[in-house]
C-alpha cells in the first residue's frame, strides 16, 4: 500500500481521534515530509483532515466514494481480502461470472462506483450513475443442490431490506419477487445469474447482483423511471455514506449464504414485507400479460394467483405490478 492509503487507513481506524504525525511517522517508517506530502493529496480527493499542533491529525469528514479501505475498518482482514471495489465497470454481473468462472471464493464480492452498461431483469438496463447508489455483486457456490433459484433471490431482498432498515430504521416493502420497495417506489433491484452444469443440471455458481439507489435526488433519475424509482435519500431526507450501507449489506448478505437452509426464517422476513399478496395485479409471463388476484404466498416463494374466469394457478416467475404501486 502506498504511505497516503496507509495514512487513510490508520485514520479510518481512529475515528474520532487525534493520531500524532511523529507515530504515523514511526509506524509507517517514513518520514514526517512524506506524511505532510501525503495528509495534502488526501486532502486533494476530498478527505477533510484537521491538524493540530502537538496533537495530530485527526479525520473529520470523508467523500463519498465507496472503497476498500473504508469497508476495511468495519470488517475482518478476512473478509476485506475477497472484496474488490472498482471505480467504474461496464456491470459488476459481467465482471463476477469472469471471476466466478475463474475460482474465486464462495461469496467474493465486487462492488462498484459506476455501471455504464448496468444489466437489469429482462434484458432491461439498469441506471448505474457514478457516486450514487451502490452497485454490487455476490458470487454464491452453494455446498448444496439449489433447486428453487426464485428462493435464493428472495432470501437476497430479505437480506437487502434488513440492511436498508438496520442503517436508515425505516420500513421496507418487497413486491414479488424481489424488487425492494419504499412508500410505494423501487429502491432497488436485484438480477440472480446462474451457471448450470449441462450434463447434471447442478449449479455451479450464483452472480446475485444488487443495485440501490442512495444519494440520487429526483431530478437525476431518467426521464422514463422518474415515476417509478426513488433513493433512499429522497424517503428518508438523510444522505448516507455509501460504505456505511455498503458495510451492513455484506453483513447480511454473508448471514443468508450462510443459512441457505433456514427457508422458515427467510420465508417470514419476506412475507411480512411482501406488498403483492391479497392484491389485484397485472401479470406479466413474457408470453402473455393477464390480470388475477394474489391468494397467497407458497413456501417456495411462488404466487398463488385466482383469475377472473375462477382458474387458480401458482406463478413461479414472471413479473407483477400492483395497482396504484409503480
Ligand atoms: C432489476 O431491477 O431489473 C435488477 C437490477 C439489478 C442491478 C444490479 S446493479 C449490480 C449488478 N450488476 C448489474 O449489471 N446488475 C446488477
């Protein structure tokens, strides 16, 4: 590491505290010019630094840039090492199958600043603007077979929805089947890729990809998603560093790999969020779009739905919207 990224990183351990140049000075073996040299390009990239004679420097505020070091002071060595933070990337998706294919750990992450070519469910895009949501990959080997990848993606919002309600303590909605809801409009959306062996049919690895809108403000939504979409900073007026959110995600992203056999669990934490059952939806099967009233919820996360001629049917994929909710 360079001496201005240790700097940082004693710094981001220290928050709130005064740390002498003479002890960066002796700790990092460098000299007190390389530690002024470094304190100013810090400065330069937006990090607010107090120094104080006889006392030090102490890190009073940092940009919002989402990054390792940062993710580093919240998290164990362990876990920071099977982490990469990119500053732009065509789609963090794209990137993670690369990986995956290539023999990184189960639950590597890759989280990005930017997506110029964010993939949404359908062949949709999904808006990726630099500095303001977070953009993030998981790569899933499960030890087990997975037969109901609708269920992986499901425990995936419940995960998403703990970590927005730990951090900013307001509620969260899930419509079906797993795009995360606030006050009736998306704030995020997740894209489940699986590589199936051919010959067995087994999965060989999972890219679950979540995008979260943070910071955006109204007018920086497109045109065509304004009604739709929101941040979480438009809901809850709070403009959060992203690392901080960022951090509680892959806490509770690793808590779901980590129980994939406690469909109970996850299974309530969705059902009490879900905003689709007991509605009239219209609903999409990508051959068809047909109107039907959502009886229940099964265990395998699929619909129960009633048709207007009587018919009822269970729904297993396709996509739902719900009168009078975007
Ligand atoms: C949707 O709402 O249609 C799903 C959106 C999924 C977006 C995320 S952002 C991180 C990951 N990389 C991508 O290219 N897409 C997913």
């Amino acid at each position: 590491m360079a001496t201005k990224e240790l700097i940082l990183e004693t710094l981001l351990k220290n928050k709130g505290k005064y740390i002498s140049g003479e002890e960066l000075s002796k700790d990092l073996n460098v000299s007190r010019m390389a530690i002024n040299k470094a304190i100013q390009g810090l400065k330069q990239q937006g990090y607010t630094i107090k120094s104080v004679t006889n006392k030090g420097y102490l890190l009073e505020n940092e940009p919002d840039v989402l990054n390792k070091l940062a993710l580093a002071a919240e998290l164990s060595k362990e876990r920071v090492e099977n982490i990469e933070v990119l500053e732009s990337i065509d789609s963090t998706n794209i990137y993670a199958k690369n990986l995956a294919q290539n023999g990184v750990n189960n639950k590597y992450v890759v989280i990005s600043n930017e997506q110029t070519k964010g993939k949404g469910r359908l062949g949709r895009t999904f808006v990726s603007p630099k500095n303001k949501g977070i953009y993030l990959s998981i790569i899933v080997k499960p030890n087990r077979d997975i037969s109901n990848l609708t269920s992986i993606t499901a425990f995936s919002s419940v995960a998403v929805c703990k970590a927005i309600e730990n951090v900013y303590n307001i509620k969260t909605n899930i419509k079906w089947v797993n795009d995360v809801y606030i006050n009736g409009k998306k704030v995020c959306g997740i894209l489940t890729e699986a590589s199936i062996e051919g010959e067995t049919g087994k999965v060989d690895y999972l890219v679950i990809g979540i995008g979260i809108n943070v910071n955006e403000s109204t007018n920086e939504f497109p045109e065509e998603i304004k009604d739709i979409a929101t941040s979480l900073k438009i809901q809850t007026g709070k403009e959060m560093k992203r690392n901080i959110l960022c951090v509680e995600l892959i806490k509770q992203l690793d808590t779901m790999i980590d129980n994939l056999d406690k469909n109970d669990e996850y299974f309530t934490g969705y059902k009490d969020r879900c905003n689709t059952i007991g509605k009239e939806v219209e609903i999409n099967t990508f051959t068809e779009k047909k109107l039907g009233f959502v009886k229940a919820l099964n265990e395998d996360f699929s619909l129960t739905i009633e048709y207007p001629n009587g018919l009822i049917e269970k729904l297993s994929s396709g996509e739902v919207s719900i009168k009078n909710i975007k």
